[in-house]
C-alpha cells in the first residue's frame, strides 16, 4: 500500500503535529488525488505500522507524510515547506507526475468593510 499510493498522511486522531500537518494538506491545499489518512490510534495495526514505518523512514512519531513510500517528514517539516512556498513542487516532483497540487485560496480576500 505505501508503494503505490500517492500520499499517504500516517497520524494520530489527537496529536496537535497531526491536525498542524492535516490543515495544511488537506485544506490548503488541493490535491488531486487526494492523500490517504491512516489514524494509527484508530486503526487495528496502528502500533505495527508505526513500528514498521519507524524501520522505513527512520521517524518514529507522526505524522509522518510518504509519497510513493518515501518519507518528506512530519508536522514542522511539512510547515516549513509551506512557508517556503516549495511544499507544492516537492509533492509534485515525487509524484511522479501522477499528481497535481495547487494552493486552495490564492492571494488575499478582499476586506469587509
């Protein structure tokens, strides 16, 4: 399953780092198709996929965010790449161009005044 599907979003329901991660992929961001969440504290193999992504990818905690089954990390470093304004092209790079990412609201809204 990590080898073949695009992005898959490894988290735990209550972790803050998760929900941080979640935020900026899933409603940010537009992306077609759409990740894969696994919640390991809700799924029956949770601690053994942790276990066996631990061995994979060298990280331990979640989330842990994997294109074609290689890790691009958790929660800071996928916030950092957003701030870098790089998150998009490095999700897109890796995908092999099987994937397309856009930004959900670009620019700012106008003013309510």
């Amino acid at each position: 399953m990590i080898s073949r599907t695009i992005v898959i979003i490894f988290s735990k329901s209550y972790c803050p780092y998760s929900k941080r991660a979640k935020g900026i992929l899933l409603e940010k961001y537009v992306i077609e198709p759409a990740p894969y969440v696994v919640e390991l504290d809700l799924h029956p193999l949770g601690p053994k996929i942790q276990s066996r992504l631990a061995e994979m990818t060298g990280r331990k905690t979640v989330p842990n965010i994997m294109i074609y089954g290689q890790s691009i990390g958790g929660g800071d470093e996928i916030a950092a790449l957003d701030k870098e304004k790089s998150l998009a092209d490095k999700i897109t790079s890796l995908g092999k161009d099987r994937i397309n990412v856009s930004e959900r609201f670009v620019g700012s809204l106008p003013n309510a005044s």
